[in-house]
C-alpha cells in the first residue's frame, strides 16, 4: 500500500503544524458552546494556563446568561455572542452584576449568526464545541479565516464533509472528540501509507449486552444512565443507540482519508482505551486515559504541544480488566447505516443526523420508543433517495436536505405516536 504523490493530506494529520499566527506568549482562542460540556472544560483548562492560552471570545445559545457573564468576565474576554436575542437584556444584567461598574461591558453579538462572527474573529484558535449541524456556518467560517480549528462539533463535519474538506488546508483540523484525538495521537506513530485499519472505541452504552427486543420498553431515564461518560442528554442518547459511533466513522473516514471498509468498532465498556491504529506491520498503537475530555480538548487547543497535567493519568501500581467485545449490528443498526450515508456521502450524512435528532427529541419527549429512533432515521434515509453529491453541493442543498428531513422525521414520528395510542 503506498501513496500517490498526488494524494491530498488528510484534513487531521499530526505530523503537519497548522500555524496561522507564529509567535511566542499565549494562543488567542475564541470558544464557541462555553457553558456547554466542552466548553465548560476548556475555560477550566485555559484558567489552569494562562501562560499558554487567553480567550477572545466566548458564545453560547444563551441559556445560562449568569454562567456566561461570569465566564467573560474570569476571562477578561473582547466579545460575547449568544444566539438567541431574547436573552441579551438578561446578559447585560448579568454582565454588569460580574462587572460592577469599575470595568468597561465586553462588546456583546446576537442573533442566529453571532456565533459565526466571532468564529471569524482575529485569533489562533477556534474550538467549536457547539452541539448539532448548527455548528456547520461557524466551523466553515473558521476554516475560511484561516484559524486552526478545534473540532468537538462533529456534527459540522458529517453534514457539510465536502464544503469542509474544500476549505480546510492540511493540518488545520485537530479533532477534539476523545475517540479522534485518539486516533490523531496515534496516527503520529507512523506514516499514512503504514496505517493498516482504525479501530473506534465504543463503551456500549447503558444497553451494552441487550437484544433489540430487550430495547423495546427502555425508558428515556435508562437511556440518560450513561455508565462512563457524563454528557448532554442528546449526545448521551446517542451513545445509547450508538449513532454517535456511527457519526464517529463518517468522521474518521473524513479526516484522516481511510476507506469505509478499514475503519471498525469495537465495544470496550471501561472507556479507557479512546481508539486505536493498526498497522501494517501487526502492531497496534492504542491511546488511553481514564475517561476526562479535558485531555482531548487540551490536544485540540496546544498541538504540537502538549499541555502537562491537563487530565489525570491511570494509577498503573492498582490492579484493572480491559475488556473488548465485537459490535452488536442487529440490536445497534446505526453504525451500518452510518456506512452506507457515508459511502452516498453528499446530502446523504445531512439527512441522517438531521433526521436522528428529530427522533431523539421525540424520544426524550416521550414521543416514540427507544427502538422507534433507528426504525424512523432508516426510513428517512431510505425515503431521502438520491443524494446531491460531488463539486455541485451547496450549503443551500445541505440545508434543504435537513429541512426536508427533520419535517419527515417529525411527520413519521407523529404516525407512530397515533398508532401507539390507539393500540
């Protein structure tokens, strides 16, 4: 296997430094999604090293304007963007209370795209750990200004892989999803043309173990009792129907160029081994730690540095079981069809994380059943037909094809909700 020197360098390739803005003293890095998860743990990170980072700028939705005023004013932050407009009065006030009269407001941004303007802004770094597709416009606005981006958003991927991949030069991805930072540290152990097959860790969820029938009558509080990982109910859910393994291929397959078919899944219920990259020689090069994000994050904002106690180490003097166990497909379809939209690739993968998170609300609204998420997100692939591919694809294209498959999502999921009512 060797590789043509024509060949493009994959989006994600630890031995090339994307350095937009050389220099010494701290990074400049704006953090969209701060009162999230991710975000969230960046802030404790940067807080942790003021030496090496300093942020900008900071967006959120909007939901939690005392946590978001408090971040800005911790961080000494230029600008503040929410999305939603209705919260900014609220914002003010939380600013002014953080602030108390001796300093001047940060500037503040509002509206659908504010996330997108200072995703544009003057620094080194954006990381984008916004949840969902709407993380698409800020992601290719970051690529576009020429930032290194810190990709937790994977959603942005999936639904826009070929704007992505026409915008981003090499090396300018550090992907901060634990199983990508993962296979990105692992990746460094080798070159391209050595890398034989990439394994993606999966925990198993909550139902590790069930049958599809077992899964019938799980409630959405089962579904949220995730045994690893404390996340979002969104993105838990889909770690229990592992969709997020299934975007988790789409993703591999994007960033770092390697066919379908040499990408696997294996289920590993401790989360201690994140990914790993078999070789061709026969050695396997695993990248573990016990499950934090702050470690990947840390990957994501100071490659090719690393940051020195950025996430705790294993205790290696006390006794522990590593278990691996093959996928599931029967009981768990998603990782399949994930392949199959990633091979139509196009508006393809669009439709199908539109149209799951559809069925997840549905779900965690008590609308459709566990095993109702998969059937129906089938169904609007299989309905979706012909996907718009290749140099012609749009952001408008991606767009209608989510909007298309949302309203069908939603038009299904009220069928089902009928039949189950009157049965």
């Amino acid at each position: 296997m060797t590789d043509s020197p024509a060949r493009p360098a994959p989006l994600a390739d630890p031995h090339l430094v994307y350095d937009p803005a050389p220099g010494g003293g701290p990074k400049d890095v704006v953090i969209l999604g701060s009162t999230g998860s991710i975000g969230t743990q960046a802030i404790d990170l940067v807080l942790r090293n003021p030496d090496r980072f300093r942020v900008t700028a900071l967006s959120a939705n909007g939901g939690r304007p005392a946590l978001l005023a408090e971040q800005a004013h911790r961080l000494r932050v230029r600008t503040v963007a929410v999305a939603r407009e209705d919260v900014v009065p609220a914002l003010r006030e939380a600013l002014a209370a953080e602030y108390g009269g001796a300093e001047p407001l940060p500037e503040i941004l509002a509206g659908p795209e504010a996330a997108t303007q200072v995703a544009a802004s003057d620094c080194h770094t954006v990381l984008n750990g916004i949840t969902g597709s709407i993380g698409l416009a800020p992601t290719l606005a970051a690529l576009e200004a020429g930032r290194t981006l810190a990709l937790a958003n994977k959603e942005s991927l999936i639904v826009g892989g070929p704007l992505v991949t026409a915008l981003a030069k090499p090396g300018q991805i550090i992907p901060v999803d634990s199983e990508h930072a993962a296979l990105f540290q692992a990746l460094a152990a080798g070159t391209r043309a050595d890398v034989r097959k990439l394994v993606v860790t999966a925990s198993g969820g909550p139902f590790r173990g069930r049958t599809r029938e077992e899964l019938a009558h799980v409630t959405v509080a089962d579904a949220l009792a995730h045994p690893t990982w404390a996340m979002g109910p969104v993105i838990t859910v889909n770690s229990a129907t592992l969709v997020n393994k299934g975007l988790e291929v789409i993703e591999a397959h994007l960033l770092y160029d390697i066919p379908f078919d040499r990408i696997e899944v294996v289920v590993h219920p401790q989360s201690y081994v994140h990914s790993m990259v078999e070789f061709t020689d026969g050695s396997t090069i695993a990248q573990a730690t016990p499950p934090d994000m702050r470690g990947p994050i840390a990957i994501g904002l100071g490659w090719p540095e690393r940051v020195p106690d950025a996430a705790p180490a294993f205790d290696w003097s006390k006794a522990s079981t590593w278990e691996f166990f093959p996928l599931d497909n029967e009981a768990f379809p998603s990782v399949d069809l994930a392949r199959h939209v990633g091979r139509l690739a196009g508006t393809a993968p669009a439709v199908f994380n539109a149209a799951n998170e559809e069925c997840v609300a549905a779900f965690l609204s008590g609308a459709l059943p566990f095993n109702g998420i998969m059937d129906t997100v089938t169904r609007v692939v299989e309905e979706h037909g012909t996907p718009v591919t290749g140099t012609s694809l749009t952001v408008s294209d991606v767009l209608e094809a989510e909007t298309w498959a949302r309203a069908r999502a939603r038009e299904l999921t009220a069928t089902t909700a009928t039949a189950e009512a009157r049965a």
